[in-house]
C-alpha cells in the first residue's frame, strides 16, 4: 500500500484492471487472483524492494563448501540478505524503482526457482507458509485497492513519503503509513 501511494498511477492501474475484471459491486475472490496479472506484478515488486525477511532464517553449513572458489567453511552460519538482491544493479534495471510492469514480461515467480526473487526462501528450507502466505497477500491488498479510495494524510505527499525500511529479523517501514480510506 505504501509504495501504491508513492507511485499513485500504478494504484490507478491496479484499481482500474480490478474493476474493469471484477466489477464494481462485486467482492474480490481468492479464484480471482489469477485473472489480475497487474495485481500479481504489485506484490512481486513489493517482495523484490521490501521483503518481508530481509536475511531469511540463519542457516549453518553442515561441511566445507565451495561456492564460486569461495569456501564456506563447516558450521559457519550464513545470512542471505535478499534485500541486497532485490537491489543489485546488475540484476535489476532501475534497482530502486517501483516498476511492477518489469514483472509482465518476465517468467519469474517467488517459489524459490528463480534466485534473483527469494522473499521465501528456497530449497528444502524454503517457506511452507507459501502457498497460505501468496493467498492471503493478493486477496487482503486487492480487496483495499478495490473496496476503498486511499489518501495520504494531511500534509503528507507521494513525493514526500519516506520509504525507508528498518532492519530486523523482519523488515518493517522506518516511518509508519497513514493512508485514510475513502467509501466509493
Ligand atoms: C508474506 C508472508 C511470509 C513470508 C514473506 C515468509 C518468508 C519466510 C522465509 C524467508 C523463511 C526462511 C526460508 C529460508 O531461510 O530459506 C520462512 C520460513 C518459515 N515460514 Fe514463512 N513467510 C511468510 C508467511 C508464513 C506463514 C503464513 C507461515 C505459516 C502458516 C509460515 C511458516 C514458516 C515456517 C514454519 C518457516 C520455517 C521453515 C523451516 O525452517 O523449515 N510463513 N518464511
């Protein structure tokens, strides 16, 4: 929601591919999701520049092993930071931009396939809250964009909003959103 509100033509684009799939009256379903490809391209975005646990979990390395002439000696414990992936220049054109539209022409997921997107993990470690977790996300921010307007509070401005993230075993904003709903 708070990068919707920082870029607010793609908060219109997103109302505007729910209502023109959905209807006006009608409520989002979980069997909708798949229908909202601008929807999904959102939140792919929002795990690539926010996720939501920025270092995964620790893991440690069960034996010596070698990774790109780089050894990883026996039980050192290793932090992958997909916050710094999501952002690395070499991967990502525009790294710091709010682009879900990148996502419509490239065949990624978050499943753990594609290691430049890992907001779940991968491998055998990877989240089993993930199917539940992608559900849930797609249905709670679809059904805000669709049931309500949103504003920004007073004196706040797209342009003015800090969008900082602060660290920790999860990520949160540095500053908390204020969005106000509006009834349509
Ligand atoms: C957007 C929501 C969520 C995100 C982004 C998320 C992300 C993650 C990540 C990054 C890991 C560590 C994977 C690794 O180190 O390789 C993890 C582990 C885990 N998650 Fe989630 N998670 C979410 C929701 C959930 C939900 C809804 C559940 C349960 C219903 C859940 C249960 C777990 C469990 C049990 C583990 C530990 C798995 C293990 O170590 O074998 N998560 N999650």
């Amino acid at each position: 929601m708070a990068e919707l509100l920082h870029n607010p033509e793609k908060l219109l684009k997103a109302r505007v591919e729910l209502l023109q799939t959905i209807g006006k009256d009608k409520q989002v379903k979980e069997s909708d999701i798949t229908r909202l490809p601008f929807l999904q391209a959102v939140v792919k975005e929002t795990f690539r520049l926010h996720p939501v646990v920025p270092f995964l979990i620790p893991h440690r390395v069960e034996e010596d092993t070698d990774i790109d002439g780089l050894t990883v000696p026996k039980n050192a414990q290793v932090l992958v930071n997909a916050w710094a992936i999501g952002r690395d220049p070499n991967i990502w054109e525009n790294p710091n931009s709010f682009v879900p539209e990148r996502f419509l022409e490239l065949d990624m997921d978050v499943k753990g396939q594609n290691f430049e997107l890992i907001p779940f993990g991968a491998g055998r470690r990877i989240c089993p809250g993930l199917p539940l977790a992608t559900r849930m996300v797609h249905l709670m921010l679809a059904s805000l964009i669709h049931s309500c307007d949103w504003k920004l509070e007073d004196g706040m401005t797209p342009e003015n909003m800090n969008m900082e993230d602060r660290f920790g075993i999860t990520l949160q904003k540095a500053q908390p959103l204020k969005a106000i709903p509006i009834r349509v």
